[in-house]
C-alpha cells in the first residue's frame, strides 16, 4: 500500500464519515481518491433530536446537505446504501454500483434493534423513538397529543442492550419541565424504565458523582424510576418487564439497542457476534489491516458486567475524536507518519432538562479517570445550543473542531 | 337549597373552622346564620406547640379567645362538643342543645388515638405527646427533668399510621440542639423511631430531595433512626416495636394516629372505617350534598402503600385553604358562583430545628408535583417565628391570608 | 504516695510520652525524678508518613532527636526498650538496667500485628504500611516502581480489627492524585479493601456526614472499594479475602491491627486481651492505682458492633490530650489538685488528598456528639503542612499546644 493513486471509501456521512473524510483530505495525496457512501443524503445533528421530540426545533434546521461541502473539498459524494463488503476483493456495494477501495473507512453507524422487543419502535410497534429526524418528528406529534390532554401517563425508557440512554434522560426531564410550566405536571405520572443498575450509570458505570447527582434530580422531579429493568414486550398501552410488571401509559419513548450495520455482519471475523467492528488501539479492523472504523460501528467491551445488558454509548464528540484518529492512522500507512491511540478518548456531553442542563466531562471516557468534570446550570444549555449552531456550520465549511470544556 | 334565610353550621375551631366561617361570613348573604361549635373556647395555634415542649413558648401566647373575634363578625360561636349527627333530619346535637343547619361544614379535626397501642399517651401510658396545650405542657415538664439530669436516653417517634410526624422530627432536632447547647450532647442518646419507610417520607413520598437532606442531618447531629417501625408497646421505660426490639427510654415521645371524630364515625357512608369524610374534589361528602368537609377530617388516599402505615398529613396551611374552598363552594351552592377544587392544594411548612430550620413547599401536596422548594437556614426559624405572630393576629382580626413561599 | 523524692517513669517516646513528660515536669516539684523511656532514639510526626511514601517528605524532616529537649527540661532520657513491668515491684525493667518508680505513665503505643494474617507486612510479608520511617521509606521506593511503570494495580487496605485507617484512605487519595497529574490514572486501577462496614466509618461509625463525603470522593476518583473485608491472606501479588475473593496487585499497602506492647500484655490485670489497658476516666489503671496510660496503648470501647471489627482509632490530638489528663491526674496525686475526665476527649484530624484534603473535627470523639465539622478544601492541606512545621516546633522547644479548630 504504498505507490500509485490510492481509493479510499468511507461508509457513513454523520459525526463519523465526514470526519473522517475531512479529515483524509487534509492529510492524503491531493490526487488520492475519496469517496464518502451515505445512506442519506444530509448530515443530521443527531444530538438535537430530542429538541425534535419536545417540539422545540424543526428537524430542517438540525441538517446540512452532504453533497455540495464534500464535493467543494474535492471528496465525491455517493448518496446510497452499502449492502455488500467484500474484504478479500477490496469493494464495497451498493444496489446500483461497486467501490473499489485500498483502504476503507467504516463510519456506518448502527441499525436498531427494534426487532429484539415484541412492540417496540414506531414503525411496526407502540413506542416512539429520537433517532432520526423522521422518528422525533413522529414523537413530537404523539407526545403533543399526550401533552394537550389533561392527564396522562408517560413512559420513557431503554430496552436491555441499549447504549445511548442519553436522550431518555434528556426526553424524560424535559417532559418534566413542560408540564410543569403548563402547571399540570401533577396530572401526570412519568416513569423511566432502564436497564441500567443505577441512575447516572450511563453504560460507563457513572460518571463521577452522576448518579447521585441524577438520583436527587429525579427525586426533585418525582420521576419514579425502574432500574434492572428488561423490557419483554411492548404492547399498545403499556411495557411489560421481564418480571411481568407493566407499566401502561399513554405516551412511550423507548430507546433501543443497536446493531452494526448488515454488510458488516456478513463479513466473516470483521465483527463481534451484534455486528460491532473489533479494532485494534488504532482503529483498525483486528483482521483486515486495511479497513478502519469509527464511531457507533465499533466494538467497545463495557467496563463492567451488569444485571441487564447495557452497552458503552458512543457520543458524537467521541465518533468525530475517533473518526480523525483512524484517518490519521489510515493516512500514516499512505505517507508514513506517526500512528495514534483512537480507542482512549475523552468525551464532553451535555444532557438537557428544558429548565437547566447537565455537562459531562470524561477523559477518558471510561473509568478509571484522569478527569472528570460533572455540573449542572442554565449556562450549560446555552452551550449546547451555542455548540449545535457552531457544529453545523463547521461541517458546512470545513470549520476546525472545537473540543469544548478542556 | 337556594330561598330563605340560611342556616349553616361550622364544626370545628382550629384552622379549618374559623377560616371556612371567615369565608362565609365573606361570601353568605347578610342574613345568612353562621354557627361555629367549637369544644375548645380558644383557636391555638398548634404548629408552635413544639416550642412549648421545649419550654421556649407560653402556651398563652399561642391561643386567641373564639368568641369575640366571630362575634364582631356576626358569627354566633358555641362552645361545646357535637355529639351526633343526622344528616336526613340536618341537625347537629350537643349535650345540650340541637342544630339544625341548611347547610354544615365539618373541619373537627381527629381524635388521639393512643388506644392503638397499649401504654401510649400521656393520659394512661407512658409517652408524651405535643397536640394540645395541656399535652406539650406536660411534655415540657417531663422534658425539662430529664434534660437536667446528667445523662439521659431520649426516643421521639411516631406510630404505626401516624400522619402528623413533623413534630417529632422537630422535637428530636430541637433537643438536640439544647443538648448541645449545655454541652452535655454526647451524654445522651436520641433515637428516632418513625413508621415512614425512610427518614424524611412524611407520610407523602418524600418532597424533593427531602430524604437526603434528613439523613444527613440526622447524621450530623447523630440521631439514631429507625424506620418501618410498628410500635407494639409501650412500656414505662420503653417502647417495644413488634419486631420485639426494644428501646429503652427517659423520656419519650410518640406522635399517635389520627381517628375521625366520633360523632363522624357513627353516620353511615360518611367517612371511611377511620373516621375520615370521603369528599368529591369540591369538598362535599360523597354522600350528603349540604355536608362539606375541610382539613384533618377529610380522607386522602396516601400516594402509594408503605409496609407499614403511614397516613398523608394535613398542614394547618392546606387546611386553611381547603376551609376556603370548602366554604367558597358551600356558598356557590346558594348564591351562585364557580367551584373550585379543592383537593389539589399545595402546602409549605417549617420544621423548626433550634438551631437552624427547613424550609418546604410543594405544589401540589402530594406528588408529581408542580413545583418544590427544599431549604435549609436560620432565615426559615424567623420566618416561622414572624408568621406564628402574624397568624394568630390573623385569627383575631381577620387579616387577608398570606400564602408565603409562593 | 505523698512525701519525699518522687520518681516518675513514662515509657514512650512519641505524642503520648513526650507530651506527658512535658506536663509533669510543669505540674511536679522541681526535685521529682521524670524519666523517659523510648524505644526510638527521636520523636517521629507520624501523621505525616504518608507523605514519606508518596515521596513528598524526607522521613529525617520529620523527626526530631528526643535526648536534648527532654534532657534540657531536666527530664531523664533512657534509649531502650521496656521488656518487662513488675506492677508490685513497682519497677520496670529494660535489657540492660532496672527503672523504680512511684508512678508510671504507660504511652508506648502498640505493636503492629503483621503476624495476625499471613503475608501481611513489610518485613516477612508482601504488603507495605507507613507507620515508622523505615516502613514509609520501603514502601515510597516499592510504590515509586509500581508508578513508574505504564500500567498496575493499585490495592489500598486495612486488615481486620485496624483502628487507624485513615493513613490508607489518604494514600489511596493520594495516588489518584498523582497518576492523575501524570495523565497515565486510566491505566492503574485502586482499590480500597477495608473492615469497616461502610466508607468514612474510621472505627467511629463515621464523622457527621463523612461516609457520603467519602463515597462521593471515592466516585468522583474511581477508586473501587470492599467494605466489609476480612483478610485472610496477602499473596506475593493479591490479596485474598474471607469470602475468598481475590483482589491482585502490583503495589498494596494494608493496614494492621495493632496490639498492645508486650511489656503490658505479660501483666496479669492490667489490660485487655489485646494488651491495651483498662482505665478509669481519670486514664489510671483500673487495678493499679500508679499506674496511668495515654493514646494509643489505652482500651476504648467501639460506639457499637460491626459485622469485621474495627477498632477506634487513637489520633495524635487525642494522645496528646489524654497524655495531658493522665500526668495532670497523676500529679494531682502527689501534690493535690481536681483530677479531670481524660477519656471524653475532641480530636481534630486532616486526611490529604495531595490535591485537596478533609478537615474532621468531633467533640467527643466518639458520638453522640456536641459538635462536628466536616470540611473539604486546599486551605485544610495548608493547615494539615503548617501544624506539622509547628508541632515539630513544639516538639523542639515545648511550646504551648495549639488546639486548632475550636
């Protein structure tokens, strides 16, 4: 892999593919070859979509089309699906064409697993979800049904194997804040549902004082709270656990468990059994050498067994971290170059409650810790909304990446 | 129920009655009879009678004649206790005289029930108790021999069903402060033993983080606790609970569970098997339209089971605003005139702990709530002091309320 | 005991000894004899031995010779070890010579029980601890490799029936800190292996609130913790528990229990089981009325059973105070004078964190009590840094005691 015009695809065309590809165009040949492969045709503030759900933000404002900044960079767009990888070959493919890479990128994300719950999600099932602009625009419009009424029973959780129970924090608080400017908060019960072993657990086993700090927060905000909980079954009124309680309500968000992407889990050894990229230190696929990965696509073993499954979320701050790093790496085996650690990144969120907001800091992102920095204030939504706003226009213009709160 | 010359009766002097025939008064026409029968000549106002098992009030001081401030207002004011009611023929009876009423409002508050445990009470047991003058004033002279003594064991707490534990919270706090002031704390041993199923329930869940804020404090101040806690006897020098664990004791005093007063009790479908009045959310029986109830009289359902009984407390503050209610619907009924309800109150109370005191609002009483207030400061000791002053100036001249806190 | 020459022995040469022989020579006639008798030939500050094993601290900074203080105070000075104490005799006897006395002061601390689980200790075993200087120094070289190298595990403990556990809460601390500050935390484990059955118990059943101050620390530092904990072996590299648990090491630092000396367990009557004497309040032998004891080598009870033992630890403020009471007392028994209560005592102690440290203040010591303090903060390392520079002063010089904190 070293002399000739090098082709380098990238799967993906979120936090990690564009990062990714921003990131090798700066660092390769000017007469390499990128080619980012998105299922969709925008890149979409993921992290946002609970401002979505609650009605405060229109989907259309939360994305940017893909095709005009990337091609402006000399990286060429293909809006498809990947549905085939062929490691052997060196292609990837898509229903109308084939890639042919020297090295690839895979920044795919994940599918969810709905199928995993009898129920579950808002296509086939009853309960609503965040994680495209389609499903928050969904949620908003049956939450604003709930919410309209004059009482009601709202129900956010996680099914067991989830990883980014963020958003129901976040969607659970912000409920909470909702009804009570409309002074009928009294009215309605809310109840969080999650596979965690505490509150605050996050996937990470907490960060810092996280779970006390979440504890008292639900305790001030009477949402009651149903720990070690694996969802059985969703059915059209309420969640039936494991252990055959239910908990009926009116309005469901549930978050579900990921899966890595189908042409990922066709690949012999690429994945680990849910279909996750097992990585070396420096992003790369443990058995190709020249495939990388980032982001939600990758493997990450969680720091600690848990009653209920709960795996390590991947933030879209740790995704783009990772994303530089495996094309830094990707990079370095073109031209030469120091390689560097992906998988020991720090991580900065900032989780909503409409009222106040709670920032999160972890370097790295699991314990043990060098740092870690857990706060809650007004201040922190600004920051959220002021860092949405800043991260948009950077992957319009190609804008240097902020690493907040360092 | 609408021509003629009105007669309603108000049974009950505390703060619900003398607050539902203030409103009356407000809202009756000219002519309409208002009779308040009351069993005590004076309104106290019990929340301080604490203070008095300290030794840090006169009783005198809490306590405003009946009499001449209703009269000023044309309210005619019986002194005397309602033995029976029939609700067909609308007649209440004392020893003496009948009643009859177009209308009746019962805020009779409870009775004592100390025959629920053998040895409890002041009168033919062994504990103490703080809900009438004559009750803190005995408690206050027990008290005051024990602190003299050189060391001393000391069990505050409350019995199975109990619904009014504040005071014992505040007695256990306020003693430790004087033990501490004497400089003789380590000498003596406090013990708390509650029925909540943790400290700082109160009979309604919690209200926000106040468990946290209890348990650190009781660590603080290293009162001993013991909670789900079921008095089973109580002895000359101990309470024995009914796991047959023993609490040997100096002094000792049990806040005890509530009984709707008997005259209450003995009219079919009025109130439930303890003698509290099942009301719609205007107040008015379930059963008998002209019969509205207010305060400690009434039955509210706790907001979830605990394993051992705990009853949802009335404040002096909710039962002042449910006598305003109850009396504002009464009125609607022969004037005219909205409804309100009545039931979705909201309360804020001080629990005076000598040294310092807890400031706590919740809105409404029982959760989800809209809003909750959890403070800790001196600042909350001279709020209390100044509104004991202002209420019973309050009683005697019929000052507007004030709903402080809010 | 009252005419003629009197002969004062105190054995110990640390807060206990030193600080007794102090106050007598104040309290007896110029012409009584005090001699004493340490084992060591200088006064160590042994609160500040945990710095040595950090590195922070050259151990000869903390040591102070004892022979021309005691010497220009007119106080004998014998470098020896005491084997053996005749109580009828009164007399007490080293290797080489034979010490009459009126009276004794017994302050020579404990004996480190090592021998109590296998391979615990320094010497025989492969643990390491902190209360000499050779130990301190042994385990700053061991603890220097172990953070030297890329990655390790750290185990931090106290063996079954430790009193003084607090040194192991600082140096687990104290570690987090400095792995922090050389960014490589994430790759070393600590775990905190302890007998108490909660964190921040310290052998007291806890100060005020510092179980949930410690727990949060312990969060906020990822520090893993065992409560508890027995141990029933030390390997060459794990520590193995009761409940045969495995806890591996690269580096462990395990608190012993400590025993009393062995001069004192041969003395039928005179102390506990575990040669740690019986005294009255006044700190005298309960059998032999000469005979006085301060600090460490004096019997307390534990505030109440834990399910591993833990015994109440003895801090430097607390001896010196006892040694204070016990020569006071015994004085008064030569030249008259109100004996006073040695055993009811305050202590202040500060535990290091190397970036913050906690300031406990309890008076008593043991609960209930009149007054706490529990504060977190740099100006408490500040503090902790300035009172050792003083008290080695002190030391020096015998100027006055500074009760700090009160």
């Amino acid at each position: 892999m070293s002399a000739g015009r090098k082709r380098v695809v990238v799967v993906g065309g979120s936090f990690g593919g564009v990062n990714a590809a921003y990131e090798l165009r700066r660092r390769l040949p000017r007469d390499a070859e990128i080619t980012v492969i998105s299922r969709d045709a925008e890149f979409t503030f993921i992290p946002s979509l609970p401002w979505v759900t609650m009605g405060w933000r229109d989907p259309s404002r939360l994305q940017v089309r893909l095709d005009a900044p990337l091609q402006r960079r000399g990286i060429r767009f293909v809006h498809g699906e990947v549905q085939e990888l062929d490691p052997q070959a060196c292609e990837v493919r898509t229903s109308s064409q084939t890639y042919p890479y020297d090295a690839l990128v895979i920044a795919s994300g994940a599918e969810l697993d709905y199928a995993a719950v009898p129920g579950l999600g808002p296509q086939v099932g009853h309960t609503f979800s965040t994680f495209t602009c389609a499903e928050a625009a969904a949620s908003r419009d049956a939450l604003a049904r709930v919410l309209a009424a004059d009482k009601g029973r709202i129900v956010i959780g996680a099914a067991a194997g989830a990883s980014c129970v963020g958003p129901a924090y976040e969607i659970a608080m912000m409920i909470d804040t909702v009804l009570k400017r409309a002074r009928k908060r009294h009215r309605f019960s809310i109840t969080f549902v999650t596979p965690e072993p505490f509150l605050g657990h996050f996937g990470v086993g907490g960060i810092g004082t996280s779970p006390r700090m979440v504890q008292d927060e639900f305790a001030e905000r009477h949402i009651d709270s149903v720990v070690n909980a694996r969802i059985a079954n969703a059915g059209p009124d309420r969640l039936i656990l494991a252990d055959a309680s239910e908990h009926p309500f009116d309005f469901s968000l549930v978050i579900p468990a990921f899966l890595g992407s189908p042409f990922v889990r066709g690949v012999d050894g690429l994945a680990n059994p849910k279909g996750f990229i097992s990585v070396t230190p420096q992003l790369a696929s443990a058995k190709f050498a020249n495939i990388y990965a980032a982001g939600v696509a990758v493997a990450i073993a969680p720091p600690g067994p848990t009653p209920v499954p709960v795996a390590v979320p991947k933030t879209g701050h740790m995704t783009e971290l990772m994303a530089q790093a495996a094309a830094r790496n990707l990079a370095a085996e073109f031209t030469g170059g120091v390689k560097v650690d992906g998988m020991t990144l720090h991580s900065t969120c900032i989780a909503d409650a409409g009222d106040t907001a709670f920032y999160m800091s972890a370097d790295p992102f699991l314990p043990p810790r060098n740092k870690v920095i857990v706060k809650r204030g007004k201040w922190a939504r600004y920051l959220k909304l002021t860092f949405e706003r800043y991260y948009l226009a950077r992957i319009r213009h190609d804008l240097p990446s902020m690493d907040f709160g360092w």
